[in-house]
C-alpha cells in the first residue's frame, strides 16, 4: 500500500498597511493563496508639518489590487483609530464588515454621515462566534478595553492560529460585561500560535493599567467636594463606560445630564439603544433646557478632552458656545491624557478656562482618567498564555516596538523569530520558517475636506513655503510674436510683506521681473517654462539678499 504523501503547505503572508512606527491608523492584512482578510480600518490625524489636512488613511493599492481576494473587513472595537477609515475604504471595496454590536452602531452613524449606509454589508456578531472567511477561521475573544465590546482575533489557517490582540487591558472589575477570556486564549495557547500580533501603546508602562473603577471613585470624590457647582466633563466620546460612570455619579448627586459635541451625542444615542448604556429616565436633558436649572443640579458631558479646535469644550473656553459661558461657579474636568502631540492645545483651552473664573481639575492633579491599554504584565501575560511561536509587536511607534521586542526577549523569545516591521513589508510563512520576504504599497493617503488623495507631499510642500515667506506674484502681458511686453508686470504679495511700507522694495522688484522679461524677448527667449524660470530666479536672488526670506514666486504670464 503506498505511503500517502505529505500536503505541502502555501505560504501566509502578514503585512501591516497602518500601526507600525505610527500611533493610529491601525489596518493588518491576512493573506493564503486566494483569500484575505482584513484587521482594522483605522484613520490617524496629520502631523504638525501637514498643514490643511483633516485626517490621515491607510494607502490601500494593495487591496483593490486584490479586491477579488478580500473575504471581509474585522473589526476588533469601535475607536477612530480602528474603523475611521471605513466609509472612505468601502468606496472602493465592495467587501462584508464583521464586528460587535457597539462597534458596528458607531460604524453605522459614520457610513451615514458618508451617505453609505445601508450600502454596506455589515455582519454583527458576539465573543465567541467563528466567521469562516475563504481558507480562514476568524474567532471573536473578549476583552476588556475604554470601550464596551472589544475583541481580539484568533484566525485559523492552514499554517495555525494567528492571534491579533487588538487594543486591550486585563480589568478584573469591569464596568460592563465581563472580563477578558484568558481562559479561551489559553485554550488556544496549548493548540498552539504560529504568530501573536501584540498591541504595544503602553509597553514603556511598568505594572497593570488600573481599572477602570478608579476613575469612579475620583468622580465620586469631585461631586461630593463640589456640590456647589456646574460640573462639566470632558472626556473621550467613545469611552462609554467612562460616560455612564459620569451619569451614575450625578443620578446619586442629584443631577440632570446634558450632552454637547456631535461624536459623544452620536456615541452615547448608539450605546442607550443597543442597551450598552443604562440612563435612568429623566436623567439626560437637551442643551437647551440647562439654562431652567440650578447650575449646581447641571452635569455637561463634552468632547474636546484633546484640546481639538472647533470641539465643543473649545467652543465653551473661547466662549464660541451658544449655551455654555464659563464662570466661577463652573469646574471643568478634563477626563483624558493629553496625546503627544496635543499637551499645547489642551494647555491653551485650560488657560482660557482659569481666566474666565473656572476651576479645571485634570489628571496630573487627580486621578481622572486611566488608559484603555495593557501595561507590561498585562503583555506579558498575553505571551504567557498565547506561547507563539513568532511574534510580530504591533500598535505604536518603533521605541513601543522596540520595547516589546525586549520585552518578549526577557519571556524567552529569540530574536529569530520576532520580527519588528514597517508598514508594507510582508512578513512570509511557510512550513520552513517564517521571513520578512517583499514589500507592498502602503503609506499615508491625506483627507483634505472633500479630497481624498488629492494632496501630495508637492501641494504640502507649497503650504509650507507659503506659511513660512508667503508669495508673491507677478502678472504681465506679452506679444510672443512680436516679442515685446504689452502690459505690466504688476506685482501682487500676500504674507511676505506689508507693501505700504515696502513700497521701494515692490517697485525694485517689479522693475527686475521688467528687466528679466524684457532680456529673455530681446534673446530670442520664447519658451515659457524658461522666461518663467528668469522672473523667478532674478526676483529670487534679491529678495533674499534684501530679506533673508525666500517667498513662493508665482510669476503668471499671458501671451495676449
């Protein structure tokens, strides 16, 4: 009887599009012969060189490249940093969306906002559940994390589970629901891991992230200390379970609530509905009826905890807000850490706040907020119990990375078989191993309004000069057959210099864009691209000799 052969296995191929060597913009790429999946669809927000830009999402070539591949979109929870980019994504790929209930009701608000809702073919589902995805299992497991419902994935492939932790934390007093099911992630540990993706925000973090409690008893604390005054709360929208801590600390204070800030009214009307949030009837009150109350009988729950312009606690600080003035009877309490990047702007509005006779309570003064993510026990244990044969650190910039890559080091993972990656890169395995083997499209597509993509690292460059020196244009008519100047050149500058009192200088200028055209004619000079090209550089030269700046030079020239 002859032996029967021994399947070779394909290759699995694992690659990040967002949330390496970045904070957001989270979107991971399963790939086995022809099937994918998709973890995550996250936005990030521009950095400070990005002038104009709204939002940041994941480059996503690679998948309409192979949208006939893509067997579905898997959501691990419902924060911007996971599903921001979906109504921008799923104009192009026409592809089912599996998540939890909150998380597909947060999604549902944005695909309306996007006009495409209903459009969108969104599967819910509950911890526990399997989804078979073309060759794929994709298995839900609770845990605990700053929103209701989040899950982590295990995918069964033909090379083994891969684990994608998501965002979580071990909370073993919970809000809601119950805590993460170490007990299913152990199971799946012994059957055994060929790849854990770890999140690695707070790996720098000594300890355990405290629960989510604590934050509760601080407000307990501020009510009981403070029942003179309108309290009013900002935090972030999407952490339900820190809103319905703040509601159930002013129902046993005796307090109505009011909401303000379109994603936290949008967020806590999704959670009331699917049951995430439970609010005692006649608690909330619209924005409009404060104003009938005791300021002292007010609770305000805002956005705005990152200091964001335009957000509604802004509006309250530089007093743009129709129903909201400051005063010495309000406290204000920033429920949030600042996000680097973000200390100036929550500094600003704290500052305004205090000056308008506000006290301001934030977390370096008490504790207001604790993180939604694992600390390095936390991590650690999520090792401990996954045992994976390779690991791949996900969620955080190369430092986080990099620490986690130590970290795993100091449980016994060899550095042969971690891989530290960068967006794009394809980590490959088979059943000889596993290699970091090509690289994909992948990088940062812009939101600018409306635009999607329509601003490049040239239109970016041109804001920054333009921010920098200003412009300065010049305008001129010009027979190009006959080759003589028929009108102008005029000179037009906006944020170089105020010409009322550079009048000699704008003339000097005006009089070398003269010379420049009248020299290129008198040569011969009709190309357009080179008589532009003279203008530019002969007013150039002076400027900077005169002013040490170098202004946009837009030099607009007609053949008339």
């Amino acid at each position: 009887m002859a032996k029967r052969k021994k399947k070779i296995l394909g290759k699995l191929k694992v690659m990040a599009l967002g949330g390496l060597n970045e904070i957001g913009k989270n979107m991971t790429v399963v790939e086995y012969g022809d099937d994918i999946i998709i973890i995550d669809s996250g936005l990030g927000f521009p950095d400070d060189d990005m002038l104009g830009i709204d939002l940041v999402i994941p480059d996503i070539t690679y998948l309409e490249q192979n949208r006939d591949k893509i067997r579905g979109i898997f959501l691990t929870h419902g924060h911007e940093d996971h599903i921001g980019s979906l109504p921008y994504v799923l104009r192009s790929l026409d592809v089912p969306v599996y998540g939890t209930r909150l998380t597909l009701g947060i999604v549902r608000n944005k695909l309306e906002e996007h006009g495409l809702n209903g459009k969108v073919n969104l599967n819910t589902v509950t911890a526990g559940d399997h989804i078979k995805a073309g060759v794929f299992d994709v298995e839900f497991i609770r845990v605990n994390h700053s929103i209701a419902d989040a899950c982590c994935l295990a995918i069964m492939t033909p090379l083994g589970y891969v684990v994608h932790s998501g965002d979580f934390k071990l909370d073993l007093t919970p809000i809601e629901g119950e805590m993460m099911d170490i007990t299913r992630l152990g199971e799946i540990g012994k059957e055994g891991v060929t790849l854990l993706m770890c999140e690695s925000t707070n790996v720098e973090h000594p300890g355990y992230t405290p629960t989510e409690r604590k934050v509760g008893r601080s407000f307990e604390s501020i009510f009981s200390a403070n029942i003179d005054k309108r309290i009013i709360i900002a935090t972030f929208s999407s952490n339900v379970h820190r809103v319905q801590q703040i509601i159930n600390t002013s129902v046993r204070h005796n307090r109505k609530v009011a909401i303000t800030g379109r994603s936290m009214l949008n967020i806590v009307k999704s959670a009331v509905e699917l049951g995430y949030m439970d609010v005692p009837k006649g608690v909330l009150i619209d924005m409009n009826e404060i104003n009938r109350y005791p300021k002292n009988q007010i609770t305000v729950i805002t956005t705005g905890s990152q200091g964001e312009p335009m957000s509604a606690l802004y509006r309250i600080a530089f007093g743009a807000h129709d129903k909201i003035t400051p005063g010495r009877e309000d406290l204000i309490v920033i429920s949030a850490h600042a996000i680097p990047g973000n200390e100036k702007l929550v500094g600003n509005i704290t500052n305004e706040l205090l000056r308008s006779g506000a006290s301001v309570f934030h977390d370096a003064g008490i504790e207001v907020h604790v993180s939604g993510h694992a600390c390095q026990e936390e991590i650690k244990l999520m090792h401990a119990l996954v045992k994976p044969k390779y690991f791949m650190p996900v969620h955080g910039e190369f430092k986080h990375l990099y620490q986690h890559k130590e970290l795993a080091n100091a449980m016994g993972e060899t550095d042969d078989r971690i891989f530290v990656m960068d967006i794009g890169q394809v980590l490959e395995i088979d059943e000889n191993g596993a290699k970091i083997n090509g690289i994909v499209p992948a990088g940062k597509v812009l939101i600018d309004g409306s635009g999607v993509g329509d601003v490049g690292n040239i239109v970016l460059r041109d804001r920054r000069l333009l921010s920098q020196d200003g412009i300065i244009i010049v305008v001129a008519g010009v027979d190009i057959q006959e080759r003589y100047l028929v009108s102008g050149p005029d000179i037009v500058s906006r944020g170089f210099v105020y010409v009322r009192e550079s009048e000699e200088l704008m003339e000097e200028v005006r009089h070398l864009a003269y010379e420049a055209i009248e020299k290129c004619l008198d040569n011969g000079v009709t190309d357009w691209t080179n008589l532009k090209n003279q203008v530019r550089d002969s007013i150039g030269k002076y400027v900077y000799q005169q002013t040490k700046r170098k202004p946009m030079i837009l030099p607009i020239i007609m053949n008339v």
